[in-house]
C-alpha cells in the first residue's frame, strides 16, 4: 500500500436525530488505530451503513415518519470527500414501511437493499444519477414462523451479494431460513429462488461468502453457532456442511451471536459473542469448507454487536455497544489468533464499521 494513500473506517451508531451518528475515521494501517475525523448527526439510530468505493458514496439507515405518523424504514445518502473522508448530504428517501437493521448495495452499485427486523422484509431501491436514493421499487415480505417466542414472525435481518451480482442472500431469523433472490437490475426486482432452513431455534442473523465462492458461512444468533455451507454459485444454491458451536463447552450464561467475517486469504473465519463477550476464532478447512476452532478472543468490552477486518487483513477493529468503544487487534496471518494492540476509540454505540482505502 502506498504511504500516500488514506484508509478511512465509516461507523455507524445508535444515535438520536439530534446527536453524531455516522463517523468518518482516519485509519492507521501501520499501528491499526483509529482518529475521528467528521460526524454527522441528523440521522435517528444510524447503525448500518454501506459504501460505495468506487463514486464515493455513503448509505445509511435512518428513520422516517410515514403518512400515518408511524415509525418506518429510511436511509440517508452522502458524498464522500476522497481527501477527507467528509460526508456531503445528497437525499434522504422512505425505504419500507417499518424499521430496518442493515444496508448493503449491489456489486454495480446501481440499487440499495435494506432488510427490516420488526418487519419481516427486504426492500430495493434504485440509485439516481449524482448518487442519490430513489423510490422504493422492490419489496418481498416474508411469512412463516418457527420455534422460540421471538420466531413468531419473519425477521429478516441482514442481506448479501455473490460476487457476480446474481444472487442475494437475506438471512431471516425469525424464520430460521436463508431465502436467497436473484438480482434482477433492469426490473429492479428481487425475484424468489432458493431457501435453505437451518436448525429450528438457530436465528441466523449474518452471513460471508468465503473469498472462493466455494463456501459460505451463517452466524446464528439464538442458536451461538455457525453454519457452513457448499455455494453452487452457478445455480446459487446452498447446501449444509456442517454446525459449529460459537461457545466453551463450559460457558451456561446468555449468549447472542451478531457478526461474522472471512479473513482476505480465505483461512480464518471470526464470529462475535455478545456476552460471552468474545470473537471466536476458526481455521477454515481449504478442502472442505469446515471450521476447527482456534481461540476465543475477548473482545474487551461489552456487546460486539459488529466488527471489521482490516483491508489488507492484519488489524480487526471491534465495536462494543454497551462499553462505547472501538477496540483494536492485530491479526496473526500464520494462526488466525488476535492480539490487543493497546488502541482503542470511545465513540456513543458504534456498530457498525466498514473501511475505505482512498485510490
């Protein structure tokens, strides 16, 4: 990398209206720290933000008011300075008729998608010309149910692109399914294709295609494990491999699993614990796709609810909600194992991050 190059790392918040939401840090690539450099407030519980690289656009969650006066799903866009990392408001648009927890963009950055939690479905949005949010085009609910008192409805919680911008992925906890869509661009439409239960009572809340395709990983949230799976990325279909537990054998208290990455090289997958409080750590089997565990990290504050790895693989920066702060590990590229550097950001929180490098 370039000395004279930056990396910023967006993070997103819970936040009120009248409070900073979306903060834009310099990144550090040799110590792995990070420095506030611009925030933004206007935005009601930003949590989620998506990048895109190559036009210099941020995206994120907010929320609306709709006619009714009822609490809905919105998402704000901004400029990105490419020197600063300062963000510009372009617009702001309605994107589903009730709250939404994560937004992601397709691999043309040509639509937005949004999943809504407490509403059970995913939205799709065009981008307009200068980077803007168009009128919802596209929205799928979900039905059904499963086992545990907060499955009694779909909740569909986050969505993922493959590679080639034909399938998406959205991982619906409430139903214990991965209901995959192929991406149709030019109707902006997510037509139904494929879905995939996992074991009733799991929760499935994020998702990773491993760097090959071959693979790909569900972190569940109710269940504290992870899920493998074989991706026929042809015909984006998924098929089981195999259930790993996110826990010790010995740990009995409450546990919430939340964010799961694949490291660059495509050896280590990370998955948080929210009270257990830990990253747990995995080698990946090239062959198979399957995980053997390498170490539980303690993530030194509370509620890993999101975290990052850096882009060129060696820091991961963890974002504790309940603690405040943004803790930073650097990465073992021989183990997968992660190390405290000492650096660490307080910020109101922080859940999500994603890292841009400037060209």
């Amino acid at each position: 990398m370039g000395t004279n190059k930056k990396t910023f790392a967006f993070i997103g918040s819970y936040a009120e209206s009248n409070q900073p939401g979306v903060y834009t840090c310099q990144y550090d690539v040799e110590n792995g720290s990070l420095e506030v450099a611009h925030q933004v407030d206007g935005l009601q519980n930003p949590t989620f933000v998506a990048i895109d690289a190559k036009n210099w656009k941020l995206y994120s969650l907010t929320e609306g008011v709709d006619a009714n006066q009822q609490r809905c799903g919105a998402a704000s866009s901004y400029h990105i300075n490419p020197s600063s990392g300062e963000l510009t408001f372009i617009n702001n648009e309605i994107t589903l008729p009730a709250t939404t927890c994560y937004i992601t963009l397709d691999r043309s950055n040509e639509v937005v998608m949004v999943t809504s939690y407490h509403g059970g479905m995913v939205g799709l949005s065009p981008v307009l010309e200068g980077g803007g949010i168009g009128v919802t085009a596209d929205i799928q609910q979900h039905a059904g149910a499963s086992v545990l008192s907060v499955q009694d409805r779909p909740r569909a919680h986050s969505v993922f692109l493959d590679r080639n911008n034909q399938f998406a992925v959205v991982c619906d906890l409430g139903l214990d399914k991965m209901i995959m869509y192929k991406l149709d661009l030019s109707e902006k439409k997510l037509v139904p294709h494929h879905e995939v239960q996992v074991t009733p009572g799991s929760g499935p809340r994020h998702f990773v295609f491993h760097p090959s395709y071959q693979f790909s990983y569900v972190i569940n949230e109710l269940g504290s494990t992870i899920t493998a799976f074989r991706y026929d990325e042809e015909n984006g279909k998924l098929t089981e491999i195999q259930t790993v537990s996110t826990l010790p054998d010995t740990f009995e208290e409450e546990n919430a699993c939340a964010d799961i990455h694949v490291s660059p090289d495509g050896r280590f997958l990370y998955g948080s614990n929210r009270g257990h409080e830990s990253i747990a750590v995995y080698a990946i089997d090239a062959n198979s796709g399957q995980l053997s565990l390498v170490e539980y990290a303690p993530v030194l504050g509370k509620h890993p609810r999101n975290f990052a790895i850096s882009p060129d693989g060696r820091y991961v920066l963890v974002a504790n909600k309940d603690t405040n702060n943004i803790v930073s590990f650097s990465r073992d590229a021989a183990t997968g194992k992660l190390t405290p550097t000492g650096s660490e950001i307080k910020l109101s929180k922080p859940v999500c991050i994603k890292f841009v490098e400037a060209q």
